[in-house]
C-alpha cells in the first residue's frame, strides 16, 4: 500500500485542538476485539433505538481513531470533550476513515 492510500484515509477532525482520525492496525484491533467487527460497531452506532449504546459506540470509534496519535487518550476523555453539535459530522468522519482503513472484501461501514 503507498502513502497515498494512507493519506487518504486520515481524515482532520477539530474536537479539543485538530485531531486526525486514522484507523492503524491498533485500532482496527481494538474494534475487533470489542465489537467482534469494525462494521458491528458502526452498525451499532447508527441503531436508533438505542441513543445511549450508540453514543458509546461513537465514543470507542474516536478513540480507536485517535489513538495512533495520542496514546493517553481516553474515552473519558473524549467524551467531557466533544461538542453535542458536532456529531453528524463526527459519525461521518468515522465512516469515511473507517472505510478507506478496511481491507478490500470486508464489507463497506457505511
């Protein structure tokens, strides 16, 4: 993979100071590991029956997107941090970065 894959996939996010939403290896693997797949948890995240779920779900997906940058990075954290307004565009963010860090064949998170 060239870098121009990998840049395409890191997408600028301003929460706190701008952040830059990139989903390596460790993220992809903590996602796994709680969510059994990425996909599940963008599945999750967009379950409208379930607002509270959801909102912990887009919490561990900016973490798992943040922590190649910023490795004392918390969902705690994350979540006294975010601005309520800013989760339409938060949730698109995650799709777009998630779906350019999958591998081919693993389905599209959006």
């Amino acid at each position: 993979m060239g870098t121009d894959n990998i840049s395409k996939r890191k997408i600028p996010v301003m929460l706190d100071k701008e952040r830059t939403l990139f989903y390596s290896m460790g993220g992809i693997i903590f996602l796994t590991e709680k969510y059994g797949d990425p996909n599940e948890a963008i599945k999750r995240l967009r379950d409208k029956k379930h607002p509270a779920e959801a909102l912990r779900v887009l919490l561990d997906l900016l973490y798992a997107g943040f922590i190649h940058e910023d490795k004392s990075i918390t969902v705690e954290y994350l979540a006294d941090n975010i601005d309520s307004t800013a989760l339409d565009m938060l949730v698109r963010s995650i799709s777009q970065a998630l779906a350019g860090s999958m591998p081919e064949g693993s389905g599209d998170p959006q």
